[in-house]
C-alpha cells in the first residue's frame, strides 16, 4: 500500500520503521490527515488513556497521605508510556520509535521489583533493584544500538508473566479465603488480564486488516471512522489493563486495608469487582481450592 506524506509536514518524512494504519482517504495511507503538527491523530490522542489513570492513582496516593517512591513509580512510569508513545505517534521519527518501544519497560519494571521484593528487606530490595536496573540499562543500550527485538520483546514478556503469577501469589497470601474482597480483587485481575489480551488482538488485527479498515473508514466517513482505529484502541485497553494491574499491587502490596475497596481504584477496575468479572473470578478461585484440598 502507498504511504503519502504531506509536503509542509512539519515532522518532515517518516523515519521510522513502523507506520500504523491511520487513515481516512482511500486509497492512499496519508500521515498527517487531520494536522500538519501531527502525523497519527488518534495514535497520539489515545495515549492520554495512560496519563490519566497514572494521574488519578498518583492522586489517590495523596489523597490517602501514603505516597511514597517505591509506590508512586510504576505510576510514574504509566504515564511515560503515555507521553513516550504520544510523541513517537506525533511525530513517526525513529528516535522517538526507540522512545515508545523501551516505555513499556518504565512500567513494567517498577512492577517487577515491588512484586519480587515485597517480602525482602531494605537491604535485599537495594540489591534486587539495582539489579533489575542495572540489566534494564544494559538492554535499552543494547536496543538502542542494534534496534534488535526479541531481547527486547522477551524481558517485556517475561516481565509480565513474572508480575502476573506473582500478583496470584499475592493475592491468595493477602486476602481471607472466600471473602469479598478477594472475590473483588479477582474480578479486577480477571479483567484486566482479559482487556490486556483484548488490546493484542486489536493490535494483530489492525496489522492485518489494515486495507480493509482503510476502505471501510473511507466509505464512513469523520467522525465515525474513527472507532476504527484499532491502534488507537489497544492503547486504551493496554492503558486500562496496566493500570488495573498497577492499583491492584500497590492494594497488595502496600497492606492497605481491603474494606470498601473500591475506593482506591477508578472505572471500569470498580464495575469489575462488581460484575461478572468478580463471579468468573469467584468460580476459579474456588475450583483451586478444591484442587488444593
């Protein structure tokens, strides 16, 4: 498919490896459809998903006169992902690609050593985060360098299957068997998991399918046109499933008192807890323990 770029484009060409479909004037893929300032409107706009939800949970922090670095950082890190990511999809530069591809890791990797470390002392939770920065310093040099991704892909990957499988760990140490908070904390971790994957496949398909969603948004027309901007989807779904994830943690980890826990977490991780998320979540856990038993 053809890629057209404005003449007075004011990043000047693309330069970087990927270009997403964002599009509205079939049949050429046109960067830059809506303004000379940016190149993928919708690309860049939904990356306030993230910066949002980073906002409100640093907020919540204060509110609750409990923010602290060790817990404001993954928060901190949700919203570089945001602004990593805005600024790669504004301007398409290569650069600004190496930006958005290591600010996943910003998140991740605070996640990674609260998860790991919970039990540690100040000593070992030193050594462990040293660690994990050291090696996360060693592999954005080498990214950067070489542009090389399974590395890359495979710590991101590794990453959240670690977090994953420690936040189940959590989850059964740290709430009482059969109450209501861990039945609403499952529904939560049920579904962001589940709206996490649901962003991957918009993603696979948006790669896909693209001269297919080109055609159609054409045929549709502004505004409408835009819901089919699969990307700019999964970043709102990815941003709901991170922070989802982030609150969840920082609610384990942190000791927090579960009563009325929906308190310390923003829609839809509360309509979660409450919906048939929570009873999904409720059957699995007691088919563990009968399991276990």
């Amino acid at each position: 498919m053809q890629i057209d770029t404005p003449a007075d484009a004011f990043w000047g060409l693309p330069s970087s490896k990927a270009n997403f479909c964002e599009q509205v004037a079939a049949p050429l893929r046109l960067d830059y459809v809506v303004t000379r300032y940016v190149a993928e409107f919708i690309n860049s706009l939904t990356n306030l998903c993230y910066v949002f939800y980073a906002i409100y949970g640093l907020r919540r922090l204060q509110q609750a006169r409990s923010i602290s670095f060790s817990r404001a950082l993954p928060y901190y890190g949700l919203m570089a992902v945001g602004l990593c990511s805005a600024i790669y999809h504004v301007s398409l530069q290569y650069h600004t690609q190496m930006l958005d591809d290591l600010s996943m890791l910003f998140t991740t990797t605070p996640l990674l050593h609260r998860v790991l470390t919970v039990n540690a002392n100040r000593k070992d939770s030193f050594v462990a985060g040293a660690a994990i920065y050291m090696a996360l310093s060693l592999l954005i040099i080498y990214h950067v360098t070489t542009d090389e991704l399974i590395i890359h892909a495979s710590f991101f990957v590794s990453s959240i299957a670690i977090i994953g499988i420690r936040t189940i760990q959590l989850l059964k140490q740290r709430t009482t068997e059969n109450s209501t908070a861990r039945r609403q904390v499952w529904g939560m971790v049920v579904f962001g998991a589940g709206i996490f994957h649901l962003g991957y496949i918009v993603w696979l398909v948006d790669s896909w399918a693209c001269e297919w969603l080109t055609s159609t948004r054409a045929a549709i027309g502004l505004p409408w046109a835009w819901l089919l901007e699969l990307h700019g989807w999964w970043h709102i779904f990815t941003g709901i499933g991170a922070y989802t994830f982030i609150a969840v943690i920082d609610q384990l980890v942190s000791g927090g008192d579960h009563q009325d826990i929906d308190a310390n977490f923003a829609w839809p991780a509360t309509w979660a807890s409450q919906s048939i998320f929570a009873g999904v979540a409720s059957t699995m856990v007691g088919a563990d323990d009968k399991k276990h038993n």
